[in-house]
C-alpha cells in the first residue's frame, strides 16, 4: 500500500505542476496574486511571478514530505518529535518507522496537493474573471476540508506509532 501511496502522492503532484504551467499559458500578463476580505484582488503582479511562487511552493513541499521519512532516520533522535520516539527510533524498529512516515507523509502529500490544485484553480477562475474575484465560499469550503482531514491525519499519525502491545499486535497493523 505504501508504493501505491507513493505513486499516489507523485501524480498529483505532476498534475498539479502541469496544471500550474497551463495556467500560465492562460493567465493575463498581470495577475491578482492576494486576495482581500470579499475575494477582491488587493495585490498583483505578473503572471511570472504568479507562476514560479506557485511553482516554488510545490517544489519544496514536496521535496519535504518526500524526504521527511529519509530526514528523520538521519536526524538525532532528541530532534525528532514523534510520538514514543524512544521505541520507534530503535535501530530494529527503524525500517517500520520509515515505512510508516513514507505511508503518512505520502497520504499528507496527497491532501495537502489537492488542497493546493483547488486553490490553483480559484485563483485562475478569479484572475479570468472580470472584474477579478476570488470565490470566497469555495475558498473556505476548501480550507473547512482540508483542516479536518488535518485534524483527521494528526490523530492518524499518533495512533500509527502507539507502541504495540506485542510484537504479533505489531505485525497484523
């Protein structure tokens, strides 16, 4: 399951770059690239600029929740925190930890991109419409989502790493 996260997790990142190019393609040669109370553009800037912010936010998201798992193996213990890190930082217990962040980091991955593809898409809706206005329900439609799944993959996360009661409890999850 974890590959297929992985898998997952990497489309919906391309699709969201190539949807970022296309929009760029799309977009006026200025753009609103904030967005005040009442989804009114309040800042702009060229389209350019427009593009590699959002460009530069996906790359380094995702290069963090890729490497993240790879980071934390790599990384002193007394730095990490993670639930019952004592237990799961254990050289033998390591490689399940890695595979656990890389299952969870790659799901987050998903959630967070998709997050941010709908917001692509608002605000290229937005910066297309006369005059620009940014769909402020959607918008908080949106976000209400993704913060639950937030709430939801939090508690997620620190169930995945209670320590197990047995070692057979362990290996069935």
């Amino acid at each position: 399951m974890e590959e297929t996260m992985r898998k997952a997790f990497l489309t919906i990142f391309i699709l969201t770059i190539l949807f970022n190019i296309l929009s760029y393609i799309m977009l006026p040669d200025e753009v609103a690239i904030h967005f005040g109370r009442g989804g009114r553009g309040d800042s702009r800037a060229p389209k350019e600029v427009n593009c590699l912010l959002f460009l530069g936010i996906d790359f380094l998201l995702f290069l963090l929740f890729w490497y993240s798992p790879v980071l934390i193996m790599k990384t002193p213990a007394k730095w990490v925190n993670l639930p019952n890190k004592s237990y799961w930082l254990t050289e033998e217990n390591k490689p399940i930890t890695r595979q656990k962040m890389e299952s969870l980091m790659s799901e987050f991955g998903i959630a967070f991109f998709l997050f941010f593809f709908f917001l692509s898409v608002l605000t290229l809706d937005a910066n297309l419409s006369d005059p620009v206005k940014l769909n402020e329900p959607l918008l908080l439609t949106f976000l209400v989502i993704f913060l639950i799944y937030t709430v939801y993959w939090c508690i997620k996360l620190y169930r995945s790493f209670r320590v197990p009661k047995k070692s057979s409890d362990y290996e069935q999850s």
